[in-house]
DNA sequence: TTGTATGCGTTATCAC
DNA sequence: GTGATAACGCATACAA
C-alpha cells in the first residue's frame, strides 16, 4: 500500500507538503505541486481513509436509512437513493445503506462511532421514533419526510398537500362534480402516514372549495381491494366522474375495471394518478398525473445535510412543489350525465 | 467522544484489556468481563471506526455497485440490495452504495482507499468492464450476475438456463405446440445481457427437445410495443396458444391484448412470467410464475465475499435454482384449435 | 489472566 | 512556501 510518506520521499518533499497539495488548504509552489502530482500518479497513491477519518475527525461518509415497508414505491426509494450518492461524491461523500430492521438503534451505531458524519432518514414518520436518537447525539441529519415536530431539524419533502389540491383542482376545472379517492390501504391512514394525511387533505380542502362531492376510499393496491373500493363507490355514488388515485398498485385494476364497466376514460371518466411519471406513461390511456420529483428530493436532503456538517443551519422545512401533467386519461366531465 | 482509554480508566483496567473484551481474541476473567462491560454502557462507549479501520487494517464495509440502468426490475435491486445490507450485518459489516455512474473508478477508489474490505457487483455484464479493475487490485469480490471469464472470481446467479427451460417444459407438458417467447428489448440481447441470453438459451433448448415451435419477440414493455409483438405473433402463428414474458412491462399489456382479442387466460391462451412473485400476484388471474430467489442471491454474495475477506477461496459459480408456481394464468391448450 | 508499548497513515499545529 | 511532529483512537505483539 502506498502511503503519504512514500509519495513524500518519492516527490522530494515532505509529507506534509503532498497532505496539504491534496488538501489545498496551503498555497504550494507550481513546481512542488507539479512534483507531488505526478509521484501520486506515478505511484498510483490513494489516500487511506481510515487514517483520513481518524486523523480528520471526518469520515466522509454519510448514511442514508432506507425503509424496509413496500408501500412505497420502491423504484422512487431507489431513484432517490440513487440521487443521494450521486449528489453526495459531488461532495466528496460515500454513503452507507443501513436499513430500517436495525430500528434507531442504526443510527446511533454510526453516529456515534464516527462512521458517518450525518444521517439521511427517508420515510419519516410523524412520530419517528429515530428522531430522538438524533437528537440525542445531536446528529448532523436531514430528513426526507415531515415529522410532527420538525424543530431544529432539516426536512425535506414533497408537497403533498398541494399535490392533492391541483387533482380537485383539474377535475372542478373540467367540469366534475363527483369525484372519488383511491387511496392507500387503511393501515397507512392509522399509522398517520403524513404524505397520505397531507395529499388527502389538500384533496378535500380544495374539493371544499371548489364544491366537489367527494368519497374517499382506502385500498389495499390489490386487484380484489381496487374491485371492492370501485363497486362500493358506484353503488354508493353512480354519478361519480372523477377518480384520483394515490396507490400505484390500484392503478391498473382501476382502469381494467372502469374499461370492464364500459366506462370509456376520459369520455365516461376520468382518472388523475398521484404517481410517477414513468408509471403514468405506461398505462393505456395515458394517465394525468401529479408527480413530484423524486430526484431533487435526494439532492436537496444532501444539499441541507452538508451544509449542516459545514456547521451552518439551514432552514428547517423545505416542500417540493409536484406537477400536474395532463395527458389523456382526464377530460371534460360527461353531460349525459 | 467516549474512548477505550476512559473505559478503561472508569473500569481500573488496561485499555487493552478493553479491546479484547470488545473482540472476544484472548480470554478474559468473568470479574473483569463485567466490570468492563459496564463501564461500556455506562459510559456508551462506542469504538471509533476510522481508528478501528487504520489499527486493524479492516474498515469492515462492502462496497456495494448498483447499476443505473433501469431495465432490470427495480424493486428486485433494491431487494437484493436490502438482503446484502442485512447479510452483511450479520458479519459485522456495513455497506457502502457505489452508484455505476463512478465506472470502474469508484470500484478503484473504495479498494484501493482501504473504505471498503471488498466489493459486491451487481448486473454483471458479461464483458464487465469493472472485472479488469477487480484483477489488477486484487481486491476482494462477489459478483451477481456471470461474466465471460468467471476464472477466480466468486459469482451468484440465477439459473435463467433452467428458469427457461422450465417454462418450455411446463407448456409442453400442458399440451401447448406453439409458444411464443416476450422477451426483452433487442437493445438487452445486442449488448449479450446473460440472462436474458441464458434464460432463451434454455427456453429453445427445451422446446426443441419437447418438440414446440417457437417464436420470439423483442419488446420494449411499452404498451404500444408489447401490441406490436402480439399482433406479429398472431399474424406469424395464429395457432400460438403459449405464451411466455421475461419483459416485466409487457406483462400487464400482454394480459390486456388477450383480453382485447378475446382470448381468455387460461382457456384459450396460456401465459408464463418470469417474473418476481409479487408481480405475478399482482394479475387477475393471478400468473404462473418462474421466479429466482433475489434474497438469497443477497446472502449468497455476502458469504462469499466474507469468505474471500477470511482468506478462503470458495467456489466460482453458483447458480440458483428458479422455481415455477403454478397459478391462474396457465392450462392445458385448447382442444379446439 | 492482564498490562505496556508501538504503529497504523493522515491532519493540523507550530516553527522556519 | 515548506518541514517537523504531535495527536487521532484502536489493535496487537511482546512482556509479565
């Protein structure tokens, strides 16, 4: 293993002088600088980041806590794991994977070891019960979530209240009158999943004021729970035009359904999916869709994480506006009807 | 910062005999054992990994190198990526996510860093150009996926071979004559991804020997595609009455175009997906389904690499027997034809 | 069974 | 602009 001290000798200097030609925390001379630059070369030399991190008191490394539930899109908790390393190298930052099994437990283990120098929490909850230990450790961290009490902490998140709003808001606009929600299993609303809280009240807030009757149906994502949702909402509201739906494995039982019940989208009904784009291009008619992007979520927690390494404080809560994108599964609302 | 040099101050013990305890490498007295256990919690002492890293040569993390590419079925990545955390866990270890955007340098880097004791690589192509970076360093490795020239290297994969082959058997034994093969987009084929080569490979091997004809059709796993392929088809062999899909997009279409021609799934037509099970429960009817382990493809890579880190040298090639589950989706073929 | 002492490779402080 | 050198916190070879 090549060390400092051979690049040193190598280049005719001393170590210090290849530390801080690396570092560029000294101005160097052209001439040295062009030396140790080609003996690291030469030598093939990678710093050693154990002695980096100890010495440092930095490991560049962050860790980034993924969920191990499935009711999240997993391709989005991909995407933005995903985006996460990829804005943290441009930092000069690894990330470890811890998952969620470990409980908070994991995140003390690398905070408190020096193995990370923050912690990305993705699927927070409103009460999670990872934040005390942050703040116990007083753990440098960003969170892609909203908790309840999100004081002195940095967050992250969708829009989700918004995002509910702009679906009344396209289906008044079109001229629906009654419109239903498909949303998550029940057992996401009880255990006060914010997004499903947040988008579901930005629905019906906006549905108030734009004077939709609305119905709000829990589903399993299943094909039998989207039949079971579907049928009680035709027999309890026939008149129902408009269908939003926020759970990605409700999608296509829904529209084998309505095209099943000879309702024709977007002539008969129309659908608004709160669901990334690539699932909304995918179905047959293409599906209007609010989308939010998943990508900037990862980047902006990293952004917000390291400027608290940097020691400055950023700002708490940061939401992320998701955009209505019209395609051909929404239209103007049946008059037969 | 709590350290080993406190505990053992607080415990009336060497700081070495702190560090045994904590390693288990030298016998320790059950009086001292304990005395210095306590001064651990009491304290919350937690070993400093960079200090860790740089004294015992062992930074004890994996890198893992997920790919970008988003042809593969994501949510089976991140399974796979999920069970290697855990896995890894279980040794003591953590693990680092290298996003493929690095090329062979990020495997360089975390190796030759000293960051991570080994590597996992996954979707291994079957000219991998991170294979070369792999030899020349010498660093420890588990790939998943099979390269050309696996010589001296540990690799897990699914059986695809087998998992085609079953797929032939299963509809010949149905009485199925004609079959036609949804496969990937030509794109995967030209640049000789092994599964989806391996996984044909053995579908014509078998249908051969069992005597079906077939047919098979790149598709892209859009919609407009997966009709492209199911017309040609139709119009090529009209009598086609099997259908096998190793394309996770052209599942849901293909399950519609029957529909749409008045096929009914399993009378008329039988379909087989390779394909994850929670995809192929996901359909109405329900699929019968080949499906390879993705978590213990996770595992199996951990073990191997924490073997190759221990200094053994395991086998080269492991291969995971798929299993096909008979569901809704399949039946003998129709008489009437 | 336990203690002492050295070294791991880097960063950063101090000196020149 | 550059060079010594003292930490950093732990593992381990060597002693006792």
């Amino acid at each position: 293993m090549v060390t400092l001290a051979e690049v040193a000798r190598h280049a005719g200097v001393s170590s210090s002088t290849v530390s801080y030609v690396i570092s560029g925390k000294r101005t160097i001379s052209g001439a040295t600088r062009q030396r140790v630059e080609q003996a690291i070369s030469e030598l093939g030399y990678h710093p050693n980041a154990g002695a980096r991190a100890l010495a440092g008191k930095r490991s560049h490394i962050i860790a980034l806590v993924v969920p191990l539930r499935t009711d999240v899109y997993v391709p989005i908790m991909m995407e933005i794991a995903i985006s996460v390393t990829m804005a943290a190298r441009q930092y000069g930052y690894d990330v470890l994977l811890i998952t969620n099994d470990e409980g908070p437990e994991g995140v003390r283990r690398v905070a408190a070891s020096g193995l990370a120098d923050g912690v990305i929490l993705m699927d927070v909850e409103l009460e999670d019960e990872r934040i005390p230990v942050l703040r116990a450790l007083n753990t440098h961290a960003a969170l892609i979530g909203l908790p309840e009490d999100s004081t002195g902490l940095s967050c992250v998140d969708h829009d989700f209240f918004a995002a509910g709003a702009s679906c009344a808001d396209h289906l008044a606009d079109l001229g629906h009158r009654d419109v239903a929600f498909i949303g998550y299993g029940s057992a996401v609303y009880q255990r006060h999943a914010g997004y499903a809280e947040r988008t579901l009240a930005g629905f019906r807030d906006r549905a108030a004021t734009r004077g939709l009757r609305i119905l709000h149906r829990p589903c399993e994502g299943t094909y039998e729970s989207t039949a079971g949702a579907f049928s009680r909402i035709l027999a309890d509201r026939p008149a129902t035009t408009g269908f939003v739906v926020q759970n990605e494995g409700a999608i296509g039982p829904l529209m084998s359904l309505l095209r099943t019940a000879g309702r024709i989208v977007p002539e008969d009904a129309s659908v608004v999916a709160l669901c990334p784009e690539p699932l909304a291009e995918q179905y047959s008619p293409r599906l209007t869709a609010v989308t939010g992007p998943a990508q900037e979520l990862g980047r902006r927690a990293v952004d917000l994480l390291m400027q608290r390494i940097d020691g400055k404080e950023p700002q708490e809560v940061t939401l992320l506006t998701p955009v209505l994108t019209v395609r051909e599964s929404s239209g103007p609302a049946p008059l037969h009807l």
